[in-house]
C-alpha cells in the first residue's frame, strides 16, 4: 500500500471534515466528532497556527486519516518537544499504515527541527495497537499517569508515555529508561 502525507491547507477543509466526523474513536476522550466541533476547532486554530501542523494520510491515493503534531514552539529552531495525535479511519486500521506514518512523522520532526531532542506521545493503557505501533517506530515507555485518561462517561483510565530520542532515531537503536537510577 502506498502512503503519503499532505500538509493541511483550506482547500482540504472538507477532506478533514469528513474524515473526523465519520467515524469512532473509542480510545479519544470524545469519540465521536460533530463537524460544528471540526469547524470550530479550525476556526480556533486546533490544527494549524503558531506551534501546530496538521498533516492528511492517503493510502493508496485515499484520504484515510489525520495526523495533528503540536507543541512544536514558535520556529524551525524552537527546542520545545512535540506531541502528535493520530487518527486512521476504521476500515483501515491494522494495515500498516499507523507505523509507516509514524515512521514519516518521527522523520519530519528530526529534520525539520534540528533543536528537537525528543518527540513524545501519550496514549491509553488499553490502546493496544497504538502502543504497537510505538514500539515499531523506536519509541520506548517512559511513564505510566494513573487514572489520568478520562473517557465519555468519566472514567479514568491510566495512560502511557512514549518518547523516541534524537540520537535514539540518529543511530536506529532504543535506549531504555534507567528506573532504578
Ligand atoms: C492506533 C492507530 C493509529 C494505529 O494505526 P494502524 O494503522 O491501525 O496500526 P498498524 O496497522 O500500523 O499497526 C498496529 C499494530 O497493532 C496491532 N493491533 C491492532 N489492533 C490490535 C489489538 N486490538 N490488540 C493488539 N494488537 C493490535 C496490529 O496487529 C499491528 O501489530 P504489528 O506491529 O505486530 O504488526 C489506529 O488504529 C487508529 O487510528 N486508532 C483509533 C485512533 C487512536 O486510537 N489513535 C491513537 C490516539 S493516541
């Protein structure tokens, strides 16, 4: 399958409308998105603006999901460390495609920012296959938030936290966390 990712721009509005309102997303606090809520956020400047970049993931020619990448700071040079959130359509998913947009992303980052040291994500303990994907692309456990996720009817789910180090990346190795230092 043939992945390539887009940087958003207005012209794809529609496009990333569609695509995050037609579907679930069991492990996201709201799982399901109203296009007034898209519309809004767009509007707020959630997925594009100072520290934000927002990218559509074709397969095979396809719009099939959305990656947002924020807390980047305020310029190519800024050292702040970035978070992403990634969406994959429900047909979709257990393809491959998380990893090799991953993979890109984690690419991206490094290059585009050389003062970038680490880039880090979060997701739920029961996210099975994002925390799969984590694994493949180099990114290795490095906190355990307990009761911090909460989900639509308020319960707290423990959540985990995944980096990936530049140098880590640099020399295609994973580095463990020392907990007993
Ligand atoms: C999480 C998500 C981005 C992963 O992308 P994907 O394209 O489905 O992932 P991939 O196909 O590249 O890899 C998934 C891996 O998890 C495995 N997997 C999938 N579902 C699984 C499950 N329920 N239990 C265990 N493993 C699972 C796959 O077999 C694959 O494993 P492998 O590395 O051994 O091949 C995608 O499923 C998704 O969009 N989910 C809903 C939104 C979401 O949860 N986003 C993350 C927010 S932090």
């Amino acid at each position: 399958m043939e992945i390539s990712l887009i940087e958003y721009s207005e012209d794809k509005k529609n496009v990333l409308i569609d695509l995050l309102t037609s579907g679930s997303w069991p492990f996201h606090s709201t799982p399901k998105i109203t296009k007034e809520k898209v519309v809004e956020q767009l509007q707020n400047g959630y997925f594009t603006g100072e520290g934000k970049r927002t990218f559509i993931i074709y397969a095979d020619g396809n719009a099939t999901g959305v990656i947002r990448l924020f807390d980047l700071g305020s310029g190519p040079e800024d050292d702040e460390t970035p978070l992403f959130d990634i969406k994959i359509k429900e047909k979709k998913r257990g393809m491959g495609i998380g990893k090799k947009a991953l993979t890109w992303l984690t690419e991206l980052v490094f290059t585009e920012y050389p003062k970038k040291t680490r880039f880090e994500a979060t997701t739920r303990i029961d996210n099975k296959a994002m925390r799969k994907v984590f694994e493949s692309c180099g990114f290795v456990k490095e906190a355990h938030y307990r009761q911090a996720w909460p989900d639509e009817e308020g319960n707290k789910h423990d959540c985990t936290g995944y980096s990936i180090l530049r140098n880590d990346w640099l020399n295609k190795i994973k580095t463990e966390v020392n907990w007993n230092s």
